[in-house]
C-alpha cells in the first residue's frame, strides 16, 4: 500500500499542506504531530480577529462554527454532540471522568500493564484517600490485557474498568472492543484513554461499548496543543458529578445545584477559542482525509519502519501486541536512549524517549529502561524512513 502511486499522490498533497515536513522528518507524532495549514490559518485568523473586535465578540462571531466542533468530534467517536465536551487535555479529560466518580471504601479499580503514568497517580490517589484497591489484569504472552483473567476478576464492586487504547510505549493496540463486550455484563463503568489512538485508528463509542472515552488534539488528530475532549454516554451521565464546576457547567436554583444535562457538565467556561476553532478544523481535515485510509497506511508505514530498523545491527524493536500502532519503540546497545534521540534530532529527525515512569507498570514487567520512540503519521513517507534508518546507523557509528 505505501508504494503505489494513488497513495503516494494523496501523500504529496497532505506534505504540501505540511511545510516543515520538506526539510524535517517528523517521527514524534506521539508527541505532538504537525498541524495542516488549514488549521493553523484558522488559530491565526481567530487570534486577529480577536485583536480587531474583542475576544468575546470574536467568540459570539464564531459560535455556530464552536457548534458545528462538537458535532464535528461526535461524528468522530459515533457519540451524540450531547455527549461531548471539550477539555485542554487528554489528562484533563481522564480526569474530569475519573474524579467524577463516586468512590466508596472497598471499590475495585482494573486496568492493565501498559497504563500511564498519570493515570495510575489519579488511581493510587483514590485507593489511599478513599479506600479503593488499583488491580492489574494479567496480559497475555502478545502483550494484550488477557480476557479470561478480566472476566474472573469482575465482580460486583469493581467500580471502574480504566484501559489506555494504544499506550505510550511499545507499539501495542488493545482490543477495546473485546474488552467492552466483557465489562457490559458487569455494573462497572467502561473508560478508554483514547490519547493516542484518536486521529490514527478508527473510533466508535458503541462498537467498543464504552462508557467514556477521552482525548487529546495535538497528537494524530494534528490539532493545537492545548485541546483536548471527552465523550461521555449519555445513559451515564447521571452517576458523574464533576469535581469543579462553574456557571457555565452548572447554575442555582433557588440554592440548590443542578447541573447541565449534557456532557458540557464536565467543561468550564474559560477556554482557548482559536484553540477549539483548530481542533474542529483538524477534526474536519482527518474526517477528509479518510480515518480508514490513514489508520491502513500509517500502520503500514510503522511496520516498514519496523522491518528497517530490525536489519540495523544493534537495534532492537520493543514492540508488543498482536495488533499494533503507528508507534514504534526500540534501543541501540551501547547508546543511551536520550542521547540517541539527541543526536537523531541533530540530523533533522524528530523522535522522543519514552522514560520508564511514563509506563512503570510495563516497563518494569520488560526490565526496560527508556526507549527511543518514532511514531509516524499519513504525511510520512517511505523515503522518510529509508532516511530514518540510515541516520540511526549513522548515529550508532
């Protein structure tokens, strides 16, 4: 698929919409991916035009266009507009969720190896403060949480079943989908961390049967930093209670709190509008795009990398899982991974290093240390990685 000329003209026009990536091999899309002009002409448009009239009058001029986002991002995860609410953060997002929860002494949390760092601090943080216990599912010899382990240690006190879609490090995609169909049987809420799947790999709320999932701008889905936004089931909404709330989430009622019936509950009023403008911008260019052909080809890709990177001497890929992502992470013996990255961006090839404390649970299991961490995205190119591997060797040398 990477090699033939369909794709390779459909490449050269998203390159042209991606200047720096004439000069700049852009492995860390992980990280945060470049933006398409389009997007950043609409930051920029917004920004003058709140310098022109004011910013809330700039935000009252564009209000059926911050509408149409979050009808833009429903599309996206097959979720209700009502269901959706905007956030800075991935981790704000998780966050907003998680916290909403109304834990009890004795309530179970599962989750898997391969989970973030900062979601297992929230984790931790409710099992000391509120008397919850954080389990880890065994995973299977691929990588992948285990199904039957998950479904012996249901019961009815877990309160939440929390799994990262493709995790930070390692390559591996988890099988959402068979996940839900095994938590829908149990009163336990359903949440994925989407951070770095959405934009690369096709999502559906029913399909996987979460209860919520959450999200970041600024990685695949090539939107501004500081966007983030969460999808919440509607049939939920009523066991969440946001942890901070403000006039625009909630209002009184002859003192008494009620709270939007919508998943604009977990938002705040304040909020970045040109950074919200160029999340539906992003949202919009992916959708045109095409999600299938983007997750086909950048999977590809990372495979090709993969390959290439497996024939240098001394390289070895660390990649995990029995379907994987467009992220792909490995060590070269004898150069610390830090410094491999440095010297790779020295060359004009962005990567970055994926530190033991952002996965502690995986790494530890591996024995591993930071690993150096390439994630290609649909703007990449064969000859980027043909690039790529040369200048690792280069570096080794």
């Amino acid at each position: 698929m990477i090699h033939d000329t369909d794709t390779r003209e459909k490449v050269g026009l998203l390159r042209a919409d991606t200047p720096a990536s004439a000069d700049l091999v852009h492995f860390n899309n992980a990280g945060a991916a470049l933006p398409p002009e389009p997007v950043v002409e609409r930051m920029v448009r917004h920004l003058r035009r709140e310098a022109a009239i004011g910013g809330y009058e700039a935000a009252d001029e564009a209000h059926d266009e911050i509408e149409a986002c979050y009808a833009a991002i429903a599309e996206l995860v097959g979720a209700g507009a009502d269901e959706i609410a905007l956030t800075d953060s991935a981790t704000r997002s998780w966050l907003s969720v998680f916290t909403a929860l109304p834990w009890r002494e004795g309530d179970r949390i599962l989750t898997a190896a391969p989970e973030y760092s900062s979601n297992i601090i929230a984790m931790r943080s409710a099992a000391r403060e509120r008397g919850a216990t954080v389990e880890v599912v065994p995973s299977t010899p691929d990588g992948d949480i285990d199904l039957n382990a998950l479904t012996t240690m249901l019961d009815d006190r877990v309160r939440l079943v929390a799994v990262t879609h493709a995790p930070t490090n390692g390559g591996l995609v988890q099988p959402v989908e068979k996940i839900g169909a095994v938590v829908a049987d149990s009163p336990a809420l359903y949440l994925v961390d989407a951070c770095q799947s959405a934009g690369q790999i096709p999502l559906d709320l029913a399909a996987i049967g979460a209860d919520a999932l959450t999200a970041t701008g600024r990685k695949y889905l090539r939107a501004p930093r500081g966007t983030g936004f969460l999808a919440v089931r509607r049939g939920v909404l009523d066991r969440l209670t946001p942890a901070h709330l403000d006039l625009h989430s909630a209002w009184l009622d002859d003192d008494r709190l009620r709270l939007r019936g919508d998943a604009r509950r977990f938002e705040l009023f304040e909020r970045g509008v040109a950074a919200v403008l160029g999340l539906g911008q992003a949202v919009r260019y992916y959708r045109d795009v095409g999600p299938n052909w983007a997750h086909d080809y950048l999977t590809a890709l990372a495979e090709h990398l993969r390959r290439t990177l497996d024939d240098i001497p001394g390289v070895t890929v660390t990649d995990i899982g029995a379907r994987r992502s467009g992220i792909v992470t490995f060590q070269a013996g004898g150069v610390a991974a830090g410094e491999l990255a440095a010297r790779l961006k020295a060359r004009g090839c962005n990567v970055s290093v994926s530190a033991a404390a952002s996965t502690p649970w995986d790494m530890e299991q591996r024995r591993l240390d930071a690993l150096v961490r390439a994630s290609v995205h649909y703007y990449n190119t064969p000859d980027e990685v043909a690039r790529f591997g040369a200048e690792v060797a280069a570096a080794l040398r």
